[in-house]
C-alpha cells in the first residue's frame, strides 16, 4: 500500500522496578499493535518489573502460529466452531490475511537497561526520573506513561515539564495508542544532560 512504513524499527518498554499493569495491558491490544506497525515498528521489548499481565494479543509469533494450526486442524468442532463465525472458507482467509503480531520479548528485571535502549528505536517508559533521564541521556525518543492510579503522583509533572520542554511527549494509558500515532521525534528537542537546577525549579513551582 502506497504510504505504509515498513515494519522494521524496534520498541523498548519499560516500568522500572515497580508494578504498572495498565501500561502492560494497554500496549497489548489490537489498537497498539496497529498504531505501531502504522509507524513502522516490527519488534518489542517489554521489561515488566513486578508486574503480573500475562501478554495475550501480543503472545509470541510461535505460539500463535501453533494455535493456529490447531484451530484449522480439521476436526468436527473446529470446523462448527468455523462457520459459526461466517463459514469456514471465509474464516480460514481472515486468519490467513490477519498480520503477524509483533515479535514480542518481555522480562522482568536486568541489572542494567542500558543495552536495552540502545538497540531501540523508540522508548516507552513509566515516568520514573531514572528511565526518563536514562533515555533522554542517550538521545532516544522517548513517549512517556504516566501512571494515573498513583496517589500524589510528582513523576507525572516530571513528564509534563519535560513535555512542555519538548524532550519528550507523554500520555496515560488508555491514551497510549493515539499517543503512538500521533508520535514524531523530529519534533523533539534534545536533551542536554547538566544542571537540573531549572527543571527542579518548575517542578517546585508546579507543586507549590
């Protein structure tokens, strides 16, 4: 199709040592699925913390093509269960047309994210100082998720004053795909690592 981004560039998510779920959940849906590939993303990396959502859209290319291969086996109930949702023939050319999902990788801890990061093509991150500071220190894209479940959550108006900066873009979690779509680091500004006295300012502004 004229316009389609080839699928290649890779995505780096992280949420820290914490738990946070709702990002984990949100990237996997169809909607995000697509609003990658949209953009050219093929592969993603997931480093889940303490989390505990187990991936079932985003369930690696191996298994779903195994399940797949079941589910057309051939038997009585597979074929019933077929065309009860619009035939078997057309059923088989939906799955053969549906794309791939993503080739996916998720962990929960590492001593250093690092290397993870620099093979990336776009970080996804929790708004903790330290992944935030990390990415933007190595010059990577970077969309923000603010956690909306916390209490006085303060790492939210870290990533609204380094928005507004224009190091970054941010969104919370049922927002995450629009966010995808509407993403482009050319507009950006790059970060300097250094004093942080200004940034430390607005954000005492911003609670005060």
């Amino acid at each position: 199709m004229p316009g389609k981004k080839k699928a290649s560039k890779s995505v780096f998510v992280t949420v820290g040592t914490t738990s946070f779920d709702s990002l984990v959940a949100a990237l996997d849906t169809q909607a995000c699925s697509d609003a990658f590939r949209r953009n050219g993303y093929g592969s993603l990396v997931i480093q889940r913390g303490r989390g505990t959502h187990t991936l079932s859209h985003l369930a690696p290319s191996r298994r779903r093509k195994s399940a797949r291969r079941k589910s057309g086996g051939g038997g009585g109930t597979n074929a019933g269960a077929g065309a009860s949702n619009g035939g078997g023939s057309s059923g088989g050319a939906s799955d053969d047309d549906a794309p791939e999902p993503m080739e996916t990788r998720v962990f929960d801890f590492a001593p250093s994210l690092a290397d993870e990061m620099l093979a990336a093509d776009l970080v996804v991150s929790h708004a903790g100082s330290g992944s935030v500071f990390e990415a933007l220190a190595m010059r990577k894209p970077l969309l923000v998720v603010v956690n909306d479940g916390l209490m006085d959550n303060h790492q939210a108006e870290l990533a609204e004053e380094l928005g507004k900066r224009g190091h970054l873009r941010w969104c919370e979690p049922n927002g995450l795909a629009d966010a995808i779509d509407s993403f482009d680091p050319r507009g950006l500004t790059p970060y300097t690592p250094g004093d942080p006295s200004g940034i430390a300012r607005a954000l005492d502004d911003a609670l005060a």
